[in-house]
C-alpha cells in the first residue's frame, strides 16, 4: 500500500510539474510575442512576469523542493530576458535603420530638385542606355561592371571588391550590438578600406539592413545550441 502511495504521488508531482512548465512557457511566448515591450518597459515587464509565474507555482505546487524543478525554471528565465532584450535591439536597429533610409531618400530628393532640368533628363537618358546595353549584350554588360569596379572610389556602386567588404563584415559581426561606427572608427575604416565618409556610412546603412539580421540570427542559432 505504502509503494502505491508513493506512486501515485510521483505521478501527481509530474503532472504538476509538467503544467508548471507549460504556464512558465505559455506565458514567455505571449511575452515574446507581445509588440508592446521595448527598453524603457523591458525590467517592468520581466518582473511582472516572473510574478506571475511565481504565484503560480505557489498555488499549483506543493510546498516540497524540487531542486531540478528550481534549475529548470532559472534557466529558462535567464533565456526569457536575453531573448526580449535582443527583440528589443533589433527592433531598435529596425527603427533606425529606417530613420537612415528615409534621410538618404529626402535627401536624394532635394538634390534633385536643386538639379537643373536638363541634367535630370540626360542622368535619366544615359541610366535607360546603360540598362538597354547590359540586357542585350552581356559582354557589354561585364564590361560596364568591370568599368563601375574600378571607380568604386567616386561612389558610382556599392559593389566593392571582396577584401574591402570582408574589412567592412569584421567590423560589423565584432559590434552586432552596436553597430553603429563612430567617428574615430570611420577614420579607421576610410584608412584601411580606402573608401570616402559617404561610401562607408552608405555601406552600413545598407548592411544594417541586409546583413545584420543574418548575424542576429546566426549568433540566436549558436546560443540555442550551446
């Protein structure tokens, strides 16, 4: 009678341990999930939640310690707060990356406003030319490329040669969490890249955009798996 008992207070420990589990997960995916966080509300937020699992675990569990239970719970509240914190930051770099477009865009615009009509017309003669050459003849079109190339320092393309992007990569895989150079960086980067002012802030502007949540996630995958 008394190894019945035991059993079947075992199995009530893992059902219950099992719905507290299930509560502490549904409630960090609704936290996840939720649009309202960001870095002002981030440590109110948390600590409403772990309330709030906590006072389910005091109702719904029995007043036993389970050290592995304990363990479990910690760990996965460590992964809560580093997985809304880096929600928050992508979000952050989201927003201002934006920001950056929307000022390259208002700023195109003025510049070609202040531009004299017929220059406006001849850039846009010579773009549909350039276009109707590289579809009709490829070996027109690398030749063009292989022109633009050799005159990435004017600006005229981004596509610059493959030791000046991995320079540019390193830098921004080394500041994930802030990528954002600041001016004594930049002077390092003009001199080791040979590119202008303009050509690096473009670069990253671009890269936050295009790259960096490829980084973002890399770097989630290595942490989920570590």
């Amino acid at each position: 009678m008394h190894c019945m008992d035991q059993k079947d207070y075992m199995e009530d420990q893992n059902e219950t341990t099992k719905n507290v589990l299930e509560f502490v997960m549904r409630t960090i995916k609704q936290s996840i999930d939720s649009e309202n966080i960001s870095k002002d509300t981030l440590d109110k937020t948390v600590h409403c939640n772990i309330l709030k699992i906590q006072n389910y675990i005091a109702q719904n569990i029995p007043t036993t310690k389970s050290p592995m239970l304990d363990m479990l719970l910690y760990n996965i509240l460590l992964s809560y707060r580093r997985i809304i914190k880096k929600k928050i930051s992508i979000a952050s770099i989201i927003k201002k990356q934006n920001t950056d477009i929307t000022y390259l865009i208002t700023n195109l615009k003025d510049k070609l406003k202040e531009m004299p009509i017929e220059k406006v017309k001849m850039l846009s003669v010579s773009a549909n030319e350039h276009k109707s050459k590289s579809v009709s003849n490829p070996e027109d079109n690398e030749a063009a490329s292989s022109k633009v190339e050799r005159h990435t320092h004017s600006g005229k393309r981004m596509n610059y040669p493959k030791t000046i992007t991995k320079i540019l990569k390193t830098w921004l895989s080394k500041h994930i969490d802030n990528p954002y150079p600041d001016e004594v960086e930049k002077k390092y980067l003009i001199y080791k890249t040979g590119l202008g002012n303009t050509q690096i802030n473009n670069w990253f502007i671009n890269a936050r955009r295009r790259i960096l949540p490829k980084l973002f996630q890399k770097q989630q995958s290595i942490e989920k798996y570590a």
